[in-house]
C-alpha cells in the first residue's frame, strides 16, 4: 500500500474500516476492579437518562423554578471546565513560551481537556428542559448576543474544535495518514493561539454569569470580581488536574509511556507544582482583597463564614504552602497531596458560587437527588473509559511512529519519504 493512504479509495476506505474495527476490540483485562464497579454505574446512568429525556427534569432532579440550576451545572459544567483549564495552560508554555520540557504531557493534556470539554459540557444537555434550542446560539432564530451565554456556547464550541484540531495529528499517526498528519500539524500552532484566546474568555465568561445574580450569592462568594478569580483558578485547578492524572496514569499505563516521559515525570511534576503555588498566592491575594474591600467582616462570624474560612484557609492557603514544600523539598507525595486539596478546593468554590451559596437563605435549599449524583458519576465513569481506550491505542504517551519522529519548532513533523516502503498499521 501506498505510504500516503488515501481513504476516499475503496481499497483505503476498507482497510482503515477493517483497522477501526479491530481496534475496537478490548484490550488487557476486562475484569478489572474499575470495569466492575464503573460498568454497572454507567448503566444506571443510563438507564436514568431515558427516564430523564423521557419523563422530564423533574422526574429524576430535586430542580425547581426556585433552583433551575444544580448539581449538573455546578459539578459537571461550572467546576468541570475549570478543571480542563490545564489544556490551554500547557499548551501556552510549550507552543507560546517554548519551555520544552513539558512538552511529553501535551498530547494526554489536551486530550483530558477535550474530553472533558465533550462530556462536561454535553452534560449541559441534561439540564436543559429543551435541549433541542441549545443550537438557538449557533444557528438559531434567537441568537442572544446580548447574553453572556451566547459567548460561552461559541466559546465552547470553538474551542472543542481547537483542541480537535491540536489533538488530530496523533489520530493520523495511529491510522498511518502521513499527508493528512502534515496538514493537521501545520494547523497546530494556529489552533493553539486560538484556543487559548477563547480559553482566557470563557473561564472567566463563566463566572460571569453570576455577575447577574448578586442579591442571589452570599456577599462571600459574591464580586463583581468573579470573572477574574474564575479565570485565574483555572490555572492552578487545571494544572493541579494534570498532576493527578499523570501521577495515575504514570502507574496505570506505564507499558505506554515514552523513555522520554519516564525520565522526566518528576521534574514536570514539580515544574507545575511551582506554577501551581505561584497563581494560588495570586488567588488568595485577590480573595482577601475582595474579602476587604467588600467590608464583610460581620460575616465571619456565622455558619456561612465558617465554611467560607474553610474554603480559603484549608484548600487555599494550606495546599499553597504544601505545594511551596513540596517544590523545596522535591517531595513528590507533597506534590500529589496539594494538588488532591487544590482539587478540592475548586470543587468547594464552584459549588459555592452556584449551589451552596446561591439562595442560601431560602426556607427551602436545592439538595440534589441520588439520580443526580448517579448521572454525574457515570459520565465521570465513561469519560475515564474514553480516555483508557484512546492512550491504549494512539501515540499520546508514548512515541510517535518512527516517520514521525523529526521535530520542527516544537511541533512533530514528518520526515522525508523513505525508499522502503512502509506498511500501514492495516496492513499487518
């Protein structure tokens, strides 16, 4: 077979199809203690949704008209994006400011921020009790350009398409595609500047949002700042998510992982773990700043207060100080440690500003219902399995193939053409 594969050949055609379907059969062991526990999750959820879509919001939610938005825009689309944030981070480091070492851990990063962007933000379908007008912003007859949503949604939009786009020349690699692979990675770098002006809006366009609801949010969580500390958690919540994920997948798939990787694994760790500490001191400054210019001092000193303490003291300023530990002292499980507690933090904060803190003084407050929770943990459970079965098969923490291999400005490019020929991945 030709080394340039043309798929719009029925020949080609087949044998890609031949190859997909091969590859979609399991590979290791099925009966594993994740597969059994996430398995029968995912069914429920699914089970649920039909009843969802088919018996509405209220037949599985505790949402009301008091309380439209809960756990699956809190957890799912509020906390979940910012937890992508690492995507548009490292991609900034290695494209824009050329640091080469974390250079091994951008393929697996953009693909968690894809990922996470597809099924977090799908997950806002669920929320919708008319999930067909969900196009109005894109091509609908109302678009809403007024409305901060209409950014979001183009945002969201976009930026899928970006990460798409970064992330396609590993899928060309798997399936053997050398002129297809050449075009995607000339579209990288474009991609990249791209998705990270959209990335800059739409984490703080997030927390804009709430801007609209101040007699709603405690004046804790309540600032015209919003925006600005949303935008600038995503940072170390992002990069905190990639240190948790490398750190598993560092166990999980290390038959996959590159020489390359394996050496360097510990210095990327606590590289981010340097960049981690620095932007939650610049958090926490912001947080006591708005704390003080707000004047909410009497507020301390009641059950909201004490929660807010909570989350600013004990999943701010501590994992910041363990994070500064761990970099000193080149402590690997400090490191894991601070990023699980910044991790919790952000989850604190986002369900704060959107469910816990939102309508707090109501005489009757939104809970949300084992379904609810059921559903959020399958789509966890599903996008963990998207994930396994991708890095099980194409080149994203391992090496590319060898006619992959030559590297120009820091983006993986193809090598001349060599005499052998060189049989597709089909074709063995």
């Amino acid at each position: 077979m030709n080394n340039n594969t043309n798929i719009s050949s029925p020949g080609g055609f087949r044998g890609v199809l031949r190859f997909v379907l091969s590859e979609l059969k399991p590979k290791g062991k099925m009966l594993t203690l994740f597969n059994v526990i996430s398995l029968p999750v995912m069914i429920l959820g699914a089970a649920l949704l039909v009843v969802r879509f088919t018996r509405g919001l209220g037949s599985i939610t505790n949402l009301s008209q008091d309380f439209p938005w809960g756990l699956w825009i809190g957890f799912d689309v509020v906390t979940g994006v910012a937890f992508a944030g690492g995507a548009y981070v490292l991609t900034f480091m290695v494209y824009i400011l050329r640091s080469e070492k974390y250079h091994p851990i951008v393929r697996v990063t953009i693909l968690n921020g894809l990922l996470a962007y597809i099924f977090y933000a799908g997950a806002l379908l669920l929320d919708l009790g008319r999930p067909w007008n969900v196009i109005n912003p894109i091509i609908g007859k109302s678009f809403g350009v007024s409305s901060v949503l209409f950014l979001v949604a183009w945002h969201f939009l976009l930026y899928m398409l970006s990460e798409l786009i970064e992330f396609s020349p590993a899928i060309a690699e798997w399936l053997g595609m050398k002129r297809l692979r050449k075009i995607l990675s000339a579209m990288t770098l474009g991609a990249v500047i791209f998705g990270i002006t959209l990335s800059t809006l739409h984490q703080s366009g997030l927390g804009a949002l709430y801007l609209m609801a101040k007699g709603k949010i405690h004046p804790l969580w309540y600032s015209e700042f919003i925006p600005i500390l949303f935008f600038v958690s995503s940072i170390f919540a992002g990069l905190s998510m990639v240190i948790v994920e490398g750190s598993i997948s560092h166990k999980v798939f290390s038959d996959r992982l590159s020489v390359r990787l394996k050496r360097s694994h510990d210095d990327i760790l606590i590289g981010l773990s340097r960049i981690c500490a620095g932007t939650m001191f610049v958090y926490l400054f912001l947080k006591i700043l708005v704390f003080i210019h707000g004047q909410h001092w009497s507020l301390i000193d009641t059950p909201m207060g004490y929660w807010f303490l909570l989350e600013v003291i004990g999943f701010v300023l501590v994992p910041c100080i363990v994070f500064l530990y761990a970099v000193r002292k080149r402590n690997l499980p400090a490191v894991r440690i601070a990023a699980v507690m910044a991790l919790i933090g952000i989850i604190l904060n986002r369900l704060n500003v959107s469910v816990i803190a939102f309508k707090w003084n109501a005489p009757l407050h939104y809970v949300p219902s084992w379904m609810e929770i059921e559903v959020t943990l399958a789509i966890i459970c599903a996008e963990i399995w998207v994930f396994r079965w991708i890095v099980n098969r194409m080149p994203v923490l391992n090496d590319p193939p060898a006619w992959a291999r030559s590297r120009t400005n820091g983006e993986i490019k193809n090598v001349p053409r060599q005499k052998k020929e060189v049989l597709q991945p089909w074709d063995t």
